[in-house]
C-alpha cells in the first residue's frame, strides 16, 4: 500500500489474526524498511514486492521491535543490508543468537544502535529513528519521515489491539506515546492493526493512550486495595477496551505486568 510516491505500507497476517505493518521508504539512495516478518517465507513476500518497485538496494533495516514476530524473518533480507536497533534490542537479539535454534532460523544481530535519534540522509529523502522512551519493550525505536510527516511507531502503538504488556514498562509506555504524540505527523502507521484514513490514524494513537492509562489505572486501584494478582484478575474491567483484539490473552498478562512495576520489580 504506498502512503505517498516513494513511502509504502506493507501488510500481512499476524498469527493471532490482525495485522502487521511494515514502513518501506524507496529514495534514489537505496531503500529503507522499519521492521520485519515473523519468518523467512513471509519477509521474503515483502523483499521480493519491494523488487518489483525499485531496482535500488535494501540498504537499511530497523528493528522498532525486536520481537519474533518482527525480526523473525530477518535472514530473508540481502546482505546488502544494515541492521540498526536501540542497544537493548541489540543486546536481546545477541542474547538470543547464542542460543540453538529450533526452527532451523538464524537471528540477525544489528551491528548499528541508536541511543537517542539518528538521521539519515538517502537521497533527498530525510529519514530519523528515533528512541523515544521504553514501552512495549525496553528497546522500542520509532521511524519519522519529516518532509512527508509520515511516522512509523512500531508496537509503540498498535491500532484497537488491547496494550500488549508482558515485555513492557506500562507508566514509562503512557509517557512514550505521549512523546510521540507531539511529532508533526499527518499520517501514523502502527505495528499492528489496520490502517484507516490519514486524520483516523492520529485519533486512534490517541485513543491508545487513553486505553494505556485505562489498563493502568484499573490495575492501579485494585493493587491499592492489596489483593494479590490472581484476586485482581477476578476483579479487573477494561470498560471499553474489554472488546478489543486478544484481551483474553494479553489482559491477564498486563494486569501481572502493572503489578511487577508498582511492586518495585521491573528495572
């Protein structure tokens, strides 16, 4: 799906059955694509559409997650190939690569890291990536065009999909998206879920804050009371957010998540 002349959205089916997105930038320089596939077969999809649009090379790939089902896939790119990550995912995906395989897959190390932003120039294309603060993980970056005000946020914010949280740090994820928030984007892209029309997609980032601050207050008040995690469990509601994608499974898993992080626990 191209957002402008040389920006693409590519999409495909997540397990679970929503959506994942990927930013592809062609510029005369080379190309840039923010995130992967789950596996091989499904970011080769990608690299092998991307042939069809441009004869320039895959020059860089940014990890914005370092998750499976974002960075499984990596092997498929080309050598041609940078990988650029925060050092935390870098050093998760390292982590991770010493471990033996049990899918026959290989792990791709970035051997680029962004501390806090980090500009780009192909062609006249300016491209930033940006560490703009934990939250689905510790080592979540962000892809902001600025000329084409288009931003890519990665599982910083994915659209009506209940706050995935068993990596995440909840508070400091309210106060990333908020940062994000404040960028001059006319178009946001989510890691996950659909895309709906340009000014939709700005609402919907904001209504993924007001569900993060929801989850996290609700879990908030009944830590309050002292109840321990699986009592809270009976006694959460998600109000609106209870109808949104996989709340059975990653409800439970935020609510434990809050808890470790008002207990003192997550570092």
């Amino acid at each position: 799906r191209s957002t402008t002349g040389n920006v693409y959205v590519w999409e495909d089916v997540h397990a679970l059955g929503f959506l994942t997105n990927n930013l592809v930038v062609i510029t005369s320089d080379g190309v840039l694509v923010a995130d992967g596939q789950n596996s091989p077969e499904a970011t080769r999809k990608m690299v092998d559409a991307i042939g069809l649009l441009t004869a320039q090379p895959i020059r860089y790939v940014v990890v914005c997650s370092e998750h499976g089902d974002h960075t499984g896939g990596n092997e498929a790119f080309p050598s041609t190939a940078t990988f650029i990550s925060s050092q935390v995912s870098q050093a998760s995906l390292a982590r991770q690569a010493k471990v033996p395989s049990t899918n026959g897959r290989k792990t791709i190390v970035p051997t680029v890291t962004v501390a806090d932003r980090r500009v780009l120039k192909m062609g006249t294309t300016e491209i930033q990536i940006l560490n703009s603060g934990r939250s689905h993980t510790g080592g979540d970056l962000e892809v902001y065009l600025p000329q084409e005000k288009i931003l890519f946020t990665s599982e910083s914010f994915s659209s009506h999909i209940f706050p995935s949280m068993a990596n995440a740090y909840p508070s400091e994820w309210i106060q990333t998206v908020k940062k994000l928030r404040q960028i001059d984007a006319t178009f946001v892209v989510p890691g996950h879920g659909f895309l709906d029309p340009a000014p939709s997609m700005t609402r919907e980032m904001a209504e993924f804050e007001q569900a993060l601050e929801y989850v996290v207050g609700a879990v908030t008040r009944i830590h309050k009371t002292g109840v321990g995690v699986e009592e809270g469990l009976k006694q959460v509601d998600w109000g609106p957010y209870a109808a949104w994608s996989v709340v059975g499974r990653n409800g439970p898993a935020a609510f434990r998540r809050i808890y470790a992080e008002l207990d003192g626990k997550l570092r």
